[in-house]
C-alpha cells in the first residue's frame, strides 16, 4: 500500500505538542481537583475565609473603580433562626433531605419548562450553589458543570447536610458586599439572625436568585409562597 501522494506529511513536532498539552491539561486538572476536594475536607471542620464569589466581587469593584465594602461575618448554624434556616430550603432546594447533591425531579421539571418555552426554572441545589461559591464564582462554562457535577457528591459524603446548609447561609451573597445570613440581617433589619421573624426569613430567603437586583421588601408575593411552603411541610 502506497501513501496518496495529495496529503500532506504528518508533522511529528505538532503531534507531539498537542499530546504533551493535552497530558499537561489533564494533569493541572487532576491537581486543581484534588486541592478542591481538600478544601471540602478542611472546610468540614473551618470556617472558610473567603470563596470564589467574594473575591470576585472585590475584583470587579477594583476593576470598575467602584466602592466596595464586604460584610463577612460567620455564625455557628444554631445561631441562625430556624424559621430562617427552612425559608432558605423551602425557597431554595425543598428536597434538601431527601437528595444526595443532585435533584434529578427539579432537573427534569425545569427541562420540560425549557422545552415548553416556559420561564427556565432553576435546579440548582444548596449543595450545588455552595461549590459554585466556594470554588467558580458566577461564572458559566462546561468545565465548570462538569467539575461541579464531580465535587457535589464529594462535598456531600465528606460535609454532610448540616454541615453544607452551615456553610450555604453564611457564605452565599445576599447584597452588594453582603454575604451570609448574619450579615443579610444586620444589613437589611439591623437584627441578628438568631432573632430574624418568619416574615423576614421569607422575604429574605426570596432575594436569593437575584441577591443584587431584589430587595427583601419588594418581595411580598414571592414570600408569601415561600410562607406558604413552609407550611405545607409543617415548618
């Protein structure tokens, strides 16, 4: 068998590039992946710092040229009111117990949404939005869904869900520079979150989607269903 005389010659430097590129990916992926699996394990016991989302913020404001002052303050989750700690469920995941990271009832609900033509409703669970915080801000891309879709199980065999809905309520942005539900309540109510009513816990838990386009006190009608959740499910 002869070589068809019309291709061109296989150029062995650019092969050999790509394969060391693509072997090089593939290693700063594993590493990259592994260190956030460390976190998830280091954050099972510590309070984080700081997370993808909030340092984000600080760079815009420092790109835009923009004022930005950060409220960070993070409280053990029995300080949190429970009234606050299921509004944010109810809102947010009302299968929160009942998953293992991923709400595939959710997902197919807001396909079929999709497909009607409908509003897109969001499937994303309080296990999800946390590794998003944690490790890839707001930003939207493959790569991250599918590094997400890989650290969700981990982060909820290595936290649990005490520990994930602990770490969602207080680090989860909540304002311009506002992050977690101490500071949401100080900044919105001037109370603490131990102290936040039922009323308040809804209207707050309702600005979570669009946490800098809402305000707790435009959101009547959405805390009223959110009130009536609760309810529901004898909370």
């Amino acid at each position: 068998m002869t070589e068809n005389p019309d291709r061109p010659p296989k150029n062995p430097l650019r092969t050999g590039f790509l394969r060391s590129s693509v072997r090089w990916f593939l290693i700063g992926a594993a590493l990259l992946w592994s260190l956030a699996v460390l976190i998830l394990v280091a954050v099972r016991w510590i309070d984080p710092p700081t997370t993808a989302v909030h340092m984000e913020r600080r760079l815009q404001a420092w790109i835009h040229n923009t004022p930005y002052h950060e409220r960070y303050q993070f409280v053990p989750l029995s300080q949190i009111s429970p009234d606050f700690q299921h509004a944010v469920i109810a809102a947010e995941d009302a299968r929160f117990y009942q998953h293992h990271g991923f709400d595939w009832q959710a997902m197919q609900i807001a396909a079929g949404d999709d497909m009607e033509g409908g509003r897109i409703r969001g499937a994303s669970t309080l296990t999800q939005q946390l590794v998003k915080n944690l490790f890839f801000g707001t930003g939207r891309s493959i790569l991250r869904k599918v590094a997400e879709f890989t650290l969700v199980p981990v982060a909820e065999l290595v936290l649990g869900k005490q520990r994930i809905l602990e770490l969602y309520l207080n680090v989860v942005e909540w304002g311009p520079g506002v992050y977690g539900a101490e500071s949401a309540c100080r900044y919105y109510y001037r109370t603490s979150a131990r102290n936040i009513d039922r009323q308040q816990s809804a209207q707050l838990a309702a600005i979570l989607p669009l946490p800098l386009k809402r305000r707790p006190d435009h959101m009547q009608r959405y805390s009223g269903l959110i009130l009536e959740r609760m309810r529901q499910v004898g909370w």
